[in-house]
C-alpha cells in the first residue's frame, strides 16, 4: 500500500530585512550659496549629496527666488580648466557627491534681495526617483570668511 503525500505548497513568507539606519537615506548637506560680489555676474553654490539605498541621479536643482540656475561641471582640458553644462548627476548609493569649487557646482543667476537679506536660499534637489529636498542654503559674500566670526571690515 502507497501511501499518498500531498505536499502543500506552504506560501512563502518573504522576510524583508531592512535597514533603516541613517546612512541609507538619501540627503543633502553643506549647501551654500557664494554670491558674487558683482551684480549680473552668477553665483555659485555647493553642496554635499549622499547617496541612499539605491543609486539614483540628481536631475536638476531649483530655487523660486532666482532667475535662473544651472549645474556645472568644471573640467580640465588640454591643461585649461573650463565649465560646461552639467546635465545630471549620478548619486551612487552610499556615497556622497560633493558639489565643490573647481568640481561640479551650481551657477546661479538672479537671487532675490529678500533671499539675500535674510541670508539663506530656499532650494529643491530634484532626482530621478521623485524624491524633492528642499534645503536652506545658507548665502555667503565672497570674501567672507568661513567660520562664523565674521571680520568686520568697518571703513565707515
Ligand atoms: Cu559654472
């Protein structure tokens, strides 16, 4: 005598396991905005991208106080060190992107005087998964120095 099995397909309890430990997610930091002392000419502003869980790409940034910004990526050739258009920019997970001098940065023409008065530009990292962070750039004259003791320069 035989005895019949049936075998029941037990359904498979996926385990997901995720980690959700501050360095997956994706964000922004250090972003700062150095306003060109000369008005027309653009401003440029840097930042530090880090990567979350998955690779995505900054597609664009924006600031509604602005006329308009652009990404750009300084680069070297024949020895000349020259900016051209930055059309995106791939954040691979877990690591941080720097947008720095000499390096990838954003121009930006046309900051408002309230912006400028307050000190901090409102800005939005636009990237290819739809995630939006907004940040508030903190807008530095060119000059200035870094930390935040400002040097008076009192000539009135
Ligand atoms: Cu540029």
């Amino acid at each position: 005598m035989t005895k019949h099995l049936s075998i029941f397909f037990a359904g498979l309890a996926a385990v997901f396991l995720t980690s959700c430990g501050q360095g997956d997610i994706l964000y922004v930091s250090d972003v700062v905005v150095n306003l060109s002392p000369v008005e027309g000419n653009p401003s440029s502003g840097y930042a530090k991208i880090h990567g979350g869980t998955e690779d995505v790409t900054l597609i664009s940034v924006t600031a509604d106080d602005v006329m308009r910004m652009e990404m750009h990526e300084t680069v070297e050739e024949d020895g000349v060190a020259k900016m051209q258009n930055l059309e995106k920019a791939l954040i691979p997970a877990g690591e941080t992107v720097t947008f720095e001098p000499g390096g990838k940065h954003l121009m930006i023409w046309g900051i408002g005087g309230g912006s400028v008065a307050q000190g901090t530009l409102k800005m939005i990292f636009i990237f290819s998964n739809d995630d939006r962070i907004v940040v508030n750039a903190a807008i530095k004259k060119i000059g200035a120095p870094d930390s935040e003791t400002e040097k008076a320069d009192s000539s009135e």
